[in-house]
C-alpha cells in the first residue's frame, strides 16, 4: 500500500506541475568512486591508519532550516570523525546569488552550494560535477531530474525538496469572520477580505520589502497562469510576446492592489521575519509564502490551524492552483579537492536513517525521492500534497526569467505601490529589464 502511495504521489506531482510548466547503502563510508576514496576506505576497514582529515564547505541559503542543518551535519560529524563540514548560511533578505559569485571571485569556492537549475544551470554548468550516476538518482522522482538535467541529459544537482506556495490562511480567523467555503476565485476571495475587514481583522501580512516575495514567487502567477507558460516565455525571449496587453499581467494588478490595501501598515519596509510573525501570532489572516515558513510560524504557534489558498487572478475554473516545484538544488564544485566526500554527503543526506529522519520531521520537507515516505508533514506540507493529488498545480518559472530580472522586476513593483510610477508604466519597465537581460 504504502508503494503504491509513493508512486501514485510521484506520478500526479510530476503530471501536475510539468502539464502547467540514493540508494539504501547507509555505509559510514564514501563511496568508492576514485582511488583517493578507495584507499580510505580500504584503511578504515583494515584498521589501519585513520582516514585523512577532510573538511567540507556548504553554502547555503534556506535560512528557515540553518539550525536543523546544522544538528543534521553534527550528527554526520559524528558517524563520520574524519569529516569536518562548514556550514555557511546566506539568505532571506541577503542576495544568495551575488554572495555566491563572490565566492566564487575570491577564490573561496564552496564543495557544496545550491543552483536553481535552468538557466541558473546553464551559467554555472562549468562549475558543476556531474551526478548522474550517484546512487540516489534511481530514487529520483522524475519531477526533481527536470530542473538540472542539461540537454545532453546529464544531471548537475540534488533537489533540495518540494515545495508550494500560495496565500496561507488563518483557518481559525476565517471562522471568526463567519467564512466557512474555501476560496478559489478572485470573486470569492474579496469576498473574503471584506468579510475580514468587516469583523476587524486584518486581511494581509505584506512583505513588499522582499525582493524575492513580490519579485518573484508573486509575480510568478501570471506568468504560470499563461496557456502554455514556457512557450509565453520563449515569445518574451525573441520579441513577440508582452506582458502589456496580457490578460493575466492586467489582472495581476488587482492582487497587489487588494494586498496593499487590506494589508499591514508599511508593506514596503516589511520584510521576511516580520511578514511571517504578523501572520503566526494572530495579527493577520493571511500570508504570500510557502510551507518553508512551517517551522517558523509553528515556532511561534503551536496550535496555529491553517492550510493554503490560491492566489487567484479572475474567476476561471484554473484559477484555484498553487505553484509547486523544486524550490532549488544542491550542487557539487566539480574543482572541490574533496569532490567524494562532498558527493557522499548528498547520498547520506537522503539515503541515511539519520538524513531522512531530518528532511522529514525537522525540516518538514516533502521529498523528491521515492524511498522516503513524506511522514511528519505538518498543515502545509499536507495542504500541498492535496493540491498536488488533485493535480491543481502550476509550474515555478522564475528560473527561465533572465538572470538578474526578478530584483529589477521586484524594484518595479514596489515603485508602483509607493505610487511613483502607474501600473502601465511598471509593465513597461518589466518589458524593458527583459529586452536587455535576456
């Protein structure tokens, strides 16, 4: 039963978000691929001299699971005393991309970092070791291999995990409000605010100081709602698509503008931490973000009763999906002089009791692999699985956008809710910040 679930699981994700867009070896040991790796292993097993020190740099940028990553790494020190890992954490408000190139420039190259694939894959690929044949990718749901398997159909990372997004609600406020029906259309969820608004409750906790929460995963919606989204961007890319016109891109204003105006005070000087705590501690009914947020809302709310809405853009019958996708990858520098160990600790991170034990109960992941069962999932993660079995999902493009261009976009949108610029004239700029980056 419990195979035939996973299955099913991998079958309808892979559908769902591709139609709208390592192995069980717990062994102490890395993997024998080269001779260096060999003679380690070789040592340990004759106890003979111990293996070489190693340390291991990981540079990452999910800021909602650092400490957990970091008890995670202890205990891999610990199965594995040769092996010292660094664990550097760059994200939320703080540009993950540009810290990285500057890693990169300075000559302190991480082992392990995260790339988002596409075309983020594309400009980093020279950087990048080859996985193909790491025992976990048999494991690999089909939808994890899509965002870092080259043209060549070489893969270049490691799903960190599943995720999705939407406006998460306060089930319990909404009650208060008297709203019981969950809201799937635009018509319905002004209704909703009204109702909000109506019994004192403020509708929206608005986080317009974050780039990447307006600049992207917000913007996202209009750009997945399209027909045939990949096809919309490739007209973007040769000229003749635009987003002035656009149905979808003219409907997206009334989102920003109903969260503005229903929102918390200050939207544009707002920012992560705050946007979740507003939300976790009752002062709002809903939030724009995803379940990565779980951890930190339940820190703060144990008892907090909630789920996730869509962000809708009109009344059609499509509107009602949330975005779900692979958030991002783990990739290896294929220049690390500790390239073996880095690539076993990926394997151990999604093959070991230990690992799997920290991606489903302490970071509350849903897994892009097959042999782990998403156990443990809190409200939103399972939220996102009844989207996902009902195949109500749209795809992440923001990785097919031109590198660079969801900041500017972001910039673009927070000039229009400071009322420097109209709506027509931040499409244009969205326009213009295409043509030159792409």
């Amino acid at each position: 039963m419990k195979k035939a679930w996973i299955l099913c699981l991998s079958l309808l994700l892979f559908i769902g978000v591709l139609a709208g867009c390592g192995s069980d070896d717990s062994s102490n040991e890395p993997a024998e691929s080269d001779e260096s790796s060999e003679e380690v292993n070789d040592d340990a097993a004759a106890g003979g001299d111990d293996p070489e020190e190693v340390t291991l740099n990981f540079f990452q940028f999910k800021v909602e699971i650092a400490d957990e990553l970091q008890a995670m790494l202890d205990e891999f020190e610990a199965e594995h005393p040769h092996i010292t890992v660094n664990l550097e954490t760059v994200g939320g408000g703080a540009d993950y991309g540009a810290a990285l190139r500057a890693k990169f420039a300075s000559g302190e190259t991480p082992d392990i970092f995260n790339n988002g694939g596409f075309n983020e894959l594309e400009l980093w690929k020279e950087h990048l070791a080859d996985l193909s044949d790491e025992p976990w990718v048999e494991n690999l749901l089909d939808i994890g291999r899509v965002p870092m398997t080259d043209e060549d159909g070489t893969l270049y990372g490691m799903p960190v995990n599943l995720e999705g997004y939407g406006f998460i609600y306060n089930i319990d406020l909404f009650e208060e409000a008297g709203i019981t029906e969950q809201q799937t259309t635009w018509s319905e969820l002004e209704q909703a605010v009204q109702a909000l608004e109506a019994a004192g409750i403020t509708a929206f906790s608005a986080g317009y100081g974050e780039w990447w929460v307006i600049g992207q995963h917000l913007l996202n919606i209009p750009f997945a709602q399209q027909d045939d989204p990949e096809a919309f961007i490739e007209e973007l890319n040769v000229g003749e698509g635009s987003f002035t016109g656009n149905t979808l891109f003219e409907q997206f204003q009334q989102v920003i503008d109903l969260e503005i105006e229903y929102g918390n005070p200050n939207p544009l000087t707002t920012d992560y931490n705050t946007q979740v705590t507003l939300f976790a501690s009752g002062e709002t009914a809903m939030l724009q973000q995803g379940n990565w947020t779980e951890n930190m809302i339940y820190e703060i709310n144990p008892d907090m009763n909630m789920a996730f809405l869509p962000i809708p853009l009109n009344d059609d019958a499509n509107a009602g999906r949330i975005p779900v996708g692979v958030p991002n990858n783990w990739a290896v520098n294929k220049n690390s002089e500790n390239l073996e160990e880095a690539k076993y600790l990926l394997d151990w991170m999604v093959s070991s009791e230990t690992g799997q034990r920290y991606m489903t109960e302490e970071f509350a992941f849903i897994p892009a692999f097959d042999n782990i069962e998403p156990a443990g999932l809190g409200a939103l993660g399972e939220s996102i699985l009844e989207y996902s079995v009902a195949e109500q999902t749209i795809p992440w493009t923001w990785f097919r956008w031109p590198d660079g261009a969801n900041q500017d976009f972001a910039a673009a949108i927070q000039e229009y809710v400071a009322g420097q610029i109209s709506y027509e004239e931040m499409l244009e700029k969205m326009e213009q910040t295409w043509e030159s980056l792409k």
